[in-house]
C-alpha cells in the first residue's frame, strides 16, 4: 500500500511539472494579412494555404485555417443569393 501510494504521488508531481516546449501554443506574432474576401479574389493563394493547412494546421493556426475554409465555402457555394428554380418538366426515370 505504500509503494501504491508513492507512486501515486509521484505521477501527481510529474503531471504538476512544467510542459515542454513541443506541446506550447505557437505564438502568433504575425497579425493576420489574409482575410476571406482577400482570398477569394486569390486563388491560388488560397489553395496554397489550404494545402499547407492540411499539412500542418498547428504551424498556421486555427484562426487562419479557419478563415481560409470559410473563403473555400464561400467559392464553392457563392453567396446564397441565388433562389432554387425546380424544372419545368418532371424529370422521367
């Protein structure tokens, strides 16, 4: 019972201890340039960004992979100003 509780208090101080460098936050010191109306009128800096998204999304950071996937839906999608019209005829199946 003793060893148990010794070890206990010993994984409880290791988990107390300081975090390393690998697992701290990156910092962001870079302000954020891209915005999502500047990306959808580039494209191939968006696709750039998407990709390096996909590869590492740590180094990039949430905020900016986020707006470049806003502006991915923004393109793909349009505005949504643009109404459903049905077909005239049924469709035959």
């Amino acid at each position: 019972m003793k060893r148990l509780s010794l070890l206990l208090f010993v994984v409880l101080l290791s988990a107390c201890g300081e975090k390393s460098a690998s697992t701290e936050e990156p910092s962001a010191d870079v302000p954020l340039t891209d915005t999502v109306e500047s990306l959808l009128a580039n494209p191939e800096r968006r696709k750039e960004l998407r990709e390096q998204c996909r590869i590492n999304r740590a180094k990039l950071g949430d905020e900016l992979c986020n707006i470049v996937g806003v502006a991915n839906t923004k393109a793909f999608l349009g505005d949504g100003e643009v109404p459903y019209t049905p077909p005239r005829e049924k469709p035959t199946f």
